[in-house]
C-alpha cells in the first residue's frame, strides 16, 4: 500500500460493468457451492451490508489473487463493496464474472481506476472526483443505488475513497525526531508537495457540491461513505490508548472533518472503547518496516472505515475480516489465502 506509484490520470470516465455471465463451474462461485461454504453474514431482508475490502494492488500479491478476493466477497455475501487498488477495468470485470450474474459494478474507465463499487442491486446514477469538478484527484467514486429487498425498496447514496498514502502519520508519530502535533499536520495537510493531503482531499469531497447535495437528502436517504483512508482515526488516538501510538494523543484531521459533517463511524458505534477494541485494520501481512532485519515492528492501526449520516439505518455489527486460514507475513505471503496486506471492515445495518 505504502510503495504504491502515484499514476497522473488525464482522462477519468465512469463506467458501469454488468455481468452478463453466468457461474461457471470453474468459478469461485462454483467452488463455494461445491464446497457447501456457509456465509458469515446471514442478515435479515431488510437489512443491508457494507464491505470495505482493499485488494492489494488487485490480488498481484497472492497466488490466485482475484479468486480469492471473489471468494470472500461471497463469503462475507455484502449488499455493497468498496474496492480500493483497482488496477484495470480488467480487474471488475473479471469478479464480476467470478461473483455471479447477479452483481455489477462501476470503476473508472482508466488504466488505473483505484476506486470502485460492486453491488447487487441497482446502479441509478454515479460519478468520480473529475466528474464532480474537483480541482485535482480526491480518490473518490460514488454512486446512488436502489437497494431492492424481499419487504421495500429503499436508496443509498454510497461513496467510496482511498485517499492519499503519502507521509503516512504513525510513521512519524513514530519517529523520535517528531515532537510537535504540526509535524504530524504537515503530513495529513500535504505541506511542502503538490498533491493533496488527506485532509485536503477530505475537505474538498465534503464541501463538494454532490455531496452537499446528498447530505442535504439524509433524512430521507441514507448515505455511506468507506475506504481506505490511509491514516488513524480521531477517536483512537486517545489518552487510554497512547501507549500503542508510541505515546502520542492526535485529532486526526481527516476523520475529524466527517465527524463534524455529521457522519458516524459504525465500529466505533459498536465498539466505543478503543482500548478494549483497537480494530486494526493495517496491517494483516505487514508485521516489520523494510530493511533493518525487520527487527522495527510496522505501526498497527485502524486506517479503513465505515461512516454512514442517516435517519433510516443504523448498525447492529460491525467487524474485521481476514477470513479463517492463518496469515503468513511478508515478504512471505504469496500462498496466504487472504489476498490483501489490509483487514477488510463488515457492517450490518438495520433498515427501518
């Protein structure tokens, strides 16, 4: 995540990707039903469930990598999916064959689209951050579904963002040489480079025009917001917990912004005391910084999220997922059965 190359889009078109397939019997699909897997996720009809899942520079990293993320969508069986490290359009199309014809999905139409949603339910409108006129990449798709259950019908106005992973915060929180809280601003600001700072991103997302737009809606229509955010959140790095953030208490700015707009974040909603319930989600794979023997341990953090601003759902689960096989660390990961160096975040939201 972290070593990612930064990829300059010119040209940022959305597309929807219908599976027109059916599953075939090579398929993850297939397999799962061979295999008489049972989901972990069995929620009532008229409940909804959110998976943020980044997949790791699209599987790459793993033997079979698109396979297994497939997989585990189906497994967790989602309503919605925010997928982050997109490679290609190739990449959802080819799990969207892989899920089923039941499931769409939109990304942008580039050679490095990032961001995406799966759903199986219907895609009414969507864009991304050119499409919304941001001054520069924000790292944002969205879309308006229309979730369609067994007893009512009702819309989601969905937004997923990975937002900037440069001058990653607990780095420096960690670093000796780091003694001011402005330090730790001039990273989530993007001070003294010409990309935006997570921050950055985050304000112009929420003083974005469509998404005034849609939080002007929430009383009627419920509205989501996932993804990677590539740093901590506010509500973590608190005074109880400042002995696993190498003694530091940090407002992290970005989830700070959402919280101000009015947005909850449903882990946090579930599991209050940070302590008790850290809910890392970097990293799975990630256990030691690069070089020095990997005798420096790699800061372990909650960095991907679920926040919802809504009159209409609330949350009644909230957890991690990293499926049930053992997770072998870097650099010797290629066999592990989870595809991703991020824990995925599952929430179950009841519908009025």
């Amino acid at each position: 995540m972290k070593n990612l190359c930064t990829v300059i889009l010119s040209i940022l078109i959305v597309q929807q990707l219908p599976c027109k397939c059916a599953t075939s019997r090579g398929s993850i699909a297939g397999e799962a039903a061979m295999l008489k897997c049972s989901k972990i996720n069995t929620a009532e009809d008229e409940d909804i469930t959110v998976l943020t899942f980044n997949i790791w520079n699209s599987g790459m990293n793993v033997e079979n990598g698109l396979m297994k993320i497939a997989k585990h969508i189906l497994y967790t069986n989602p309503d919605i999916v925010a997928l982050q490290e997109v490679m290609g359009n190739s990449v959802v199309e080819s799990l969207i064959r892989h899920l089923g014809p039941d499931w769409t999905a939109i990304a942008a139409n580039s050679s490095y689209p990032d961001v995406g949603i799966l759903t199986r339910h219907e895609f009414l409108t969507y864009s991304d951050w050119i499409g919304d006129g941001m001054p520069e990449k924000t790292g944002h798709i969205w879309a308006r579904i229309k979730v369609q259950k067994l007893n009512k019908k009702f819309i989601i106005n969905f937004w997923n963002l990975h937002l900037d992973w440069h001058d990653y915060g607990p780095y420096a929180a960690c670093n000796k040489l780091v003694t001011n809280k402005s330090q730790l601003d001039a990273g989530e600001y993007g001070q003294g480079r010409a990309s935006l700072g997570r921050a950055q991103q985050a304000y112009f997302i929420i003083n974005s025009d469509k998404f005034q737009q849609q939080v002007s809606e929430c009383e009627n229509v419920t509205m989501i917001v996932a993804g990677d955010f590539n740093c901590p959140s506010h509500l973590d790095w608190i005074d109880s917990t400042r002995d696993k953030h190498c003694d530091w208490v940090y407002a992290w700015p970005t989830t700070q912004l959402f919280h101000k707009a009015g947005f909850h974040d449903a882990f946090r909603v579930i599991y209050p005391d940070p302590k008790k319930n850290p809910g890392n989600t970097w990293s799975s794979a990630k256990k030691s910084q690069d070089g020095w023997g990997n005798t420096i341990k790699e800061p372990q953090d909650r960095i991907d999220f679920i926040l919802y601003k809504s009159n209409t759902v609330h949350p009644i689960s909230a957890k991690t997922y990293v499926g049930s096989h053992s997770i072998t660390p870097e650099p010797h990961h290629y066999l592990n059965d989870w595809p991703s160096d991020h824990r995925s975040v599952l929430v179950q939201f009841k519908h009025k």
